[in-house]
C-alpha cells in the first residue's frame, strides 16, 4: 500500500509541476517558449529525483526527517523552475504557494470528508484525492491556456501589488491550519480554543485588508476612468474647434472671393442712381454675414478655446458670450476644463428659461500670482443668496453637482469661490493662485 501511495504522489507531484509551468506561460511570469527542451529534460529529472528524496524521508518517520522533507517539498518546485528557466521572480514563487497551498487546503478538505464517509484513515485516501484534485486543476489551467487572453493576463496580473498575494498566501495558511485543527484531537480543549480564536482573529484582518484595498484599487480606476472620460472630452472640443477655425478660414476666403464682385454690383447700383437696390443688397450681405458668422475666441489658452467656442455654438439666437482677458497655461488641463464647462453649462441652463437677449459675461485676469475668473449671467431667480444654491429640478442626485466639483478643484489649489445672486443676475468668482 505505500508502494502505491508513493506512486501516487510521484505522478501528482508531475501533475502539480506541469500546472505551474502553464500557469506561468499564462501570466507570462516565465514564458515556456524560451526554454530548450535540454532544459525541461534536465529540470523534470531532477524534480523526480528531489521528489523520490522526499517519499524516502517521509518513510523514515522521524521530526528531522519530517522538517527536511517538508522544506524540500517546496524547494523542489523552486529549484526545478530555476533550472528550466534560468532565473526566478518574486511573482513566480508567490505563484507556487498560492498554487500549492491552494490545492493543499482543498485536498486536506475534501480527504477528511472522504475519510469520514468512508470510515477508513485519512491518510489511506489523502493521497488519491490530491491526485484527483491536481488532475482537475491541470485540466481548467489547459483550457484557460487555450481561451484566456496571455497579453491581457500579464497587464491584469502586473497591476496586483505584491502585499496582497502576500496577504492571499498568509490566509491560505491559516485556513489549513484551521483545517487540521478542527480535526485534531487533544485534552486541552482550551488551547485548542485558543488557537482556533487566534487562527480566526487573524483570517479577519487578513480579509479587511484584502477588502480594504480592494475599496480603494475600485475607487482609484473610477478617478481614472472619470480622468481619462474628461481627457476624452477635452479632446472632442479641441477637434470641434479646430473644424471651427477651419470653417471660419474657409468662409473668409469665400468672402474675399467674392468680394470685388460684390463691390462691383453695388458700385453699378450706386451710378445708376438705384440707392435703394444697392441699399438692400448691403442688407443681404450683411444678414448672409450674420448667419455664417462663426464665434471664435482667442483666451490665451488652446483648451479655453475651444471650451468657449463649443458652449457658444450651443446658444440660441438671442444669447452670446463676452470674453475679456487671459487664461494661464499653468493650471492643468483637467481642471479647467472641469470649472469652464461646469460653470457654462450651469449658466447657459439658467440663460435659457429668458425670453430677452442676454449675455454670458467672462472675465479672466491675472493680479499679484493670483488668477481671477469671473463668469456672470442673468437669471430668472429673483431672490438674493451668496452660496451653493438648492437644485430645482426634481431629481437631486443627478444635478447641482457643477458646483460642488469646481469647488473641489478651487480647494486642490488652495484658492476662493464665490458666489453671489443679486438683482436678477447671478455670479460666481474663482481666485486660484498660479
């Protein structure tokens, strides 16, 4: 019966080590591509024989034995990788703990469970379920071998930090240790307790600080991705107001085209004492001019630019932008493009329930280190408050949020907003030293 439970264990430990090697090819830890098949050869040898070295001890039954034995069983897989490949890294030995321990605690688990339905020794089933259990395990690492993407697995498995397969390998541990312990019998039922309460304390921490940074990895990709959607963003309007620009040069250059001519006509209208067609004709010009006319500013700063030139184009007949003075090319892009559209798309939105021609009044200026934004529209408000005002519409979560992320922006460079709403027009004011 040991003949057979070495055996056993001989051709699970290869199992094991194939599963590794593959595991490794899939994260791209230690290609196997790379390696010459001298190599694989030379490594599985020696991994046999380090192996029949440990079923020797394990048969010698004694605690040196058993301690030499068990820091074999790990060194074994270390040692083989080394040979085969030529080096080593910390992810490719945290690989092989999680892997082993994993597999491990599942067959620990499932071999008391054996045992017991099947009234024989633990030790009489261990060795057949591992095998089992390793079998299993080569056959998901093959077909993840075959479907997973190996490119996108790298970038995936780069970005965990080294702590938490530290953290992951720590809780396989405890839990066979907690494994074992449950089955262990002994009188002393109070340091039984005691270690079954300590190997708990210590799963939980380990648990909170796996969930911890799991909290804070989620709301990191979400800053990141809110970073990356508002780069976009800033991105499509510096496209849109290039097409602007574009479409402004191409209007003027149909202008001066067609300019003598239109010079010509009216000259010919004027000698021939017709004041009244050459008058209406001005009109025409001058109406056609007005509705090609394209809004194109001139800040100082490319982003800003493009920013106002897009909000301009989203203004109906009786609105318009007045810009007056400089933006700094310091502050970053984000930023800005965080207060200028925020506080645009709040104004435009108050603008558009008048019925009058109004005006978005912009003034930017630069004064002792500090930069000064001042943007200024009318509203239909009719109370006076110097504050973040109360969103109107009915769903509160989705609005008045503009405010609140250009006042996270104004505190990150440790500057002022105000805001003031006084005799139907409302005001806010950004001090930022640059």
């Amino acid at each position: 019966m040991n003949l057979i439970s070495n055996i056993v264990f001989l051709l699970g430990s290869c199992v094991e080590l194939v599963s590794l090697v593959i595991c490794a090819d899939i994260f791209r830890i230690l290609p196997i591509s790379c390696v010459s098949k001298k190599r694989i050869v030379f490594s599985l040898a020696a991994y046999v024989a380090v192996s029949v070295v440990i079923v020797f001890l394990n048969e010698r039954a004694s605690q040196m034995t058993d301690f030499f034995a068990m820091i074999l069983y790990y060194l074994r897989f270390i040692l083989t990788l080394l040979i085969m490949y030529g080096r080593l890294n910390r992810r490719c030995v945290y690989l092989i703990f999680l892997c082993d321990l994993s597999i491990s605690l599942l067959s620990s688990s499932l071999s008391c469970i054996a045992a017991n339905i099947m009234n024989k020794n633990n030790d009489d089933v261990s060795p057949y379920i591992m095998l089992a259990i390793r079998i299993l395990v080569l056959t998901a690492v093959l077909i993840a071998y075959k479907k997973s993407n190996i490119k996108r697995n790298s970038v995936v498995l780069s970005e965990i930090p080294n702590y938490i397969f530290l953290m992951l390998i720590l809780a396989i541990i405890c839990l066979s240790a907690l494994s074992s312990l449950i089955g262990f019998q002994t009188d002393n039922i109070l340091f039984k307790e005691n270690m079954l309460t300590a190997i708990v304390i210590l799963l939980t921490v380990i648990f909170i600080i796996i969930v911890v940074s799991l909290i804070f990895n989620v709301m990191a990709k979400q800053h990141f991705n809110a970073t990356s959607q508002m780069m976009e963003k800033q991105v499509e309007l510096q496209i849109n107001h290039f097409n602007e620009v574009e479409k402004m040069n191409a209007e003027i250059k149909k202008f001066r085209h067609d300019y003598l001519n239109h010079l010509q006509s009216i000259l010919s209208l004027v000698q021939m004492n017709e004041c009244s067609m050459a008058e209406a004709y001005i009109l025409k010009l001058n109406k056609l001019k007005n509705e090609t006319q394209t809004t194109i500013f001139n800040t100082g700063n490319t982003l800003a630019d493009a920013i106002l030139t897009n909000k301009a184009s989203l203004l109906d007949k009786n609105g318009r932008i007045y810009y007056s003075g400089i933006m700094p090319l310091s502050m970053d892009n984000v930023d800005l493009c965080i207060i200028l559209t925020n506080a645009l798309d709040n104004a435009i939105e108050a603008c558009q329930e008048l019925s009058e021609p109004y005006v978005i009044s912009i003034l930017a200026k630069k004064q002792q280190g500090y930069f000064i934004l001042s943007i200024k529209n009318p509203t239909v408000r009719s109370e006076n408050f110097y504050d973040i005002p109360a969103t109107t519409k009915a769903e509160k979560d989705e609005h008045g949020m503009g405010l609140h992320n250009i006042e996270s922006v104004v505190e990150k460079y440790e500057g002022q907003m105000k805001i003031k709403c006084e005799n139907g027009f409302f005001e806010l004011i950004i001090t930022i030293k640059i």
